[in-house]
C-alpha cells in the first residue's frame, strides 16, 4: 500500500456498531447448558474497551469523543498508541482510562530496523516526544516493551529501556514476549519468541534500574508487570445507555450448503 487513506465513522455510531458485534461473537454462548444465564446476559453489554490492534487509532480525529462516549456508557477504555502522535495525545480532551505506549526498541537503530516506520521518517523523534510527554498526562499510564529474541532484548538494550522508561515515569511496565503470528511471520521465525523465562529475567533485571519491582506475570501470556503498586481500575459511573433496541451485528460468514 503506497496511499494512506482514512474514513470517519462517527463515533457513536462506531461505539453501536462494536457493542453488536461483541453479542455477535457471544450468540453461541446463549444455547450452553453450562453458560449462567445471568453472566450470559451481563456480557452483552461491554465494561471494557481495548482501542487498539486494527492500526493506529490516533490517527482516528474523533478519538476523544469515541473515548468520552464510552466512559459515559460506563465503560473503561485502554488505548494503544506507537506514541508516533505525540500532539494528538496531548490534545485530547478526554483520556483514557489507562494509555499503553509502545516502546518497542531501545534506540532509533533498533527502532527503525524492528518498527520500520513507513509514514514518518521522524517516527523515534515522536516517540521521544510522546515519551517526555507521559509525566504531564492525567491518566494511568503504562510503557509496553513487546521482546523479540535476538532482537531487541539484548543484556546491553536493558539499560537503554531503563533510561527511556524513566523520562516516561509510567506507572507500570510491561514486559511481553513477541507472538510469531499475523504479519510479522513474513520478517521473523518462531525462534524470535522468547520463553516466559527470558521474560523474567529482562523484567527482573530492568525493575530495579526504574525503581520498581516485579509485579506479576503470567507465563500464559509471557507477560511480566514491573512497577511499584497494583491499582484496581476504576469504572466509570454511567450516564448513558445502550438503546433497548441495539440488536446485533449481522453475521459475516456465508458457508456454502453442500447437497
């Protein structure tokens, strides 16, 4: 792709839209014996809203309403951001509930050969940006480290995160091994994904260069949480709701009938 090209959803609309398709991927749960109803029809309604995994969203203009929207539904928001934007979040009229900032590399070196910027050949200066920006930002605030063996989680890149991890202040780190799916099957090997060990020694080894300790982790996921507390997550107080009449997203498989 040579263009970059961007619609507009409204995003009340775009909110509707997400809710229905959450009941969509949950319908076949409605038939299970071993479903409670209770919980069944709880989770048609959804607390928490991840803005994140379908490009960058804060190339989205209307971000801060979209968020404002569903804290006004009672809903959480976590937004995901390359940090590439640094005006946009400083801009925002409404935050999010909690901001995770990828940090991907340690240096521009690294940043530029594992992120490969295509849009903005300024990319690491912005995230340098977004970086001295954290501290300023009202909101719980988290900085993703996501390790790709071999690549940039060498023992001399720990420091260098360190460094970057304390200009940000975040009040947490986290510390994720790289998946070898989607995309990146095309650049990487399965030999690229670090054990949940090398995750804890990476999060054991940075903890004490920002201050903070290992939290938890959760060898599942290859997941490690470095910082000072655990904080429950605060929901917010609905003044808004989802129309009686919402409905649900229409299914988008045709499976062809075989006779």
């Amino acid at each position: 792709m040579d263009t970059l090209e961007l619609t507009e959803q409204d995003p009340l609309e775009m909110l509707y839209d997400s809710a229905k398709a959450q009941r969509r991927l949950l319908s076949g749960f409605g038939g299970n014996p071993k479903v409670p109803k209770e919980k069944f029809l709880d989770a048609q309604n959804p607390k928490h809203v991840a803005i994140s995994l379908n490009g960058e969203p804060t190339l989205y203009n209307r971000l801060s309403e979209y968020i404002e929207l569903c804290h006004s539904h009672g809903m959480t928001t976590m937004l995901v951001t390359n940090g590439t934007l640094p005006r946009v979040l400083e801009r925002l009229d409404t935050l999010p509930t909690q901001l995770y900032v990828s940090v991907d590399a340690p240096n521009k070196e690294v940043f530029d050969e594992i992120c490969r910027p295509k849009w903005n050949s300024a990319a690491w200066n912005k995230l340098e940006e977004t970086i001295d920006l954290l501290p300023s930002l009202d909101t719980r605030i988290v900085c993703r480290h996501t390790l790709i063996k071999g690549r940039n989680m060498k023992p001399e890149h720990i420091p260098q995160y360190a460094a970057l991890d304390n200009r940000a202040d975040p009040d947490w780190i986290e510390c994720k091994g790289y998946v070898h799916v989607g995309n990146s099957r095309e650049n990487l090997t399965a030999e690229n994904m670090p054990f949940h060990e090398d995750i804890l020694d990476f999060a054991n080894t940075l903890a004490p260069l920002t201050d903070r300790e290992l939290l938890d982790d959760s060898p599942p996921s290859r997941v490690a949480l470095v910082g000072r507390e655990i904080v429950p997550i605060p929901i917010p107080e609905a003044t808004m709701f989802f129309p009686e009449d919402l409905g649900i997203a229409e299914s988008v498989k045709h499976l062809r009938i075989v006779q």
